[in-house]
C-alpha cells in the first residue's frame, strides 16, 4: 500500500507563451509523503527534475501520464526509479524516467526529517 501523499502546490506547463500552447500540452506534477513537510525541498527537487525532463517527439493522448516514483534516501541519491504507471508512449515514459535519473543525486534530506527515505511520485502529464 503506498503511503498517503502530499502534493507540491505548483505545476509547471513545458511553454513559452500562452499563445503557443496547444490544446494539449505537457505537465510535470510532484507527490511527497504526507509527513514530508519542507516545502523548499520539495520546490528545489521539483525544479531540479523539471530542468532535466526532454519532451520527446512521440506523446501520448491526451489525459495520460507516466508516473516515476523514486526513493530518495538520507544522502539525496536515489536507487533505480521505479516507471509505476506507462502513458501508451513508450518514448515519453523512457524519457519521464530519464529525466529522474538525470536530476540526481537530490539536496539530501532535511535533518529534521526523521525518517531514513522520503518516497516521491513524478507525474509526467499529456493534458
């Protein structure tokens, strides 16, 4: 059973201006656990696997998601991400999971988290 999770308030559209987007158009949305609670954390990991996320040309419909979910231990590094739901593009679930395992090692956790791993869920979104 996978824990509660909590979402990262922001999301970030992959485009350069409103006039360019199309009726469908790629997100990036970020789930920590519930008890994980630094907000900067979680914005700074977000930034950090959206800088590293490369739109491949092949997409899925529309309303599909891949969804990666990593570990990221006391020390920020991360054992191999999990690909835990696929889009229907096999290219844009490879390059979901590229894009995590490119933005590690993270920041290592907060001394204030008290427990050894913190478990994250990328969601990798065609709407």
């Amino acid at each position: 059973m996978l824990p509660k999770l909590l979402t990262l308030a922001t999301c970030l559209v992959f485009a350069t201006s409103p006039a360019l987007v199309a009726p469908a158009a790629p997100q990036l949305k970020v789930y920590f656990a519930a008890d994980f609670k630094d907000a900067v954390y979680q914005q700074k990991t977000y930034r950090k696997v959206a800088s590293s996320w490369r739109q491949p040309a092949d997409t899925p419909d529309p309303g599909r998601k891949a969804v990666v979910i990593a570990v990221i231990q006391k020390d920020g590094t991360i054992p191999e991400p999990a690909l835990h739901s696929r889009s229907g593009s096999e290219a844009w679930d490879a390059a979901a999971l590229e894009a995590v395992r490119k933005a590690a090692p993270f920041d290592a956790l907060p001394k204030s988290y008290p427990r050894p791993t913190v478990e994250v869920h990328f969601h990798f979104e065609f709407s």
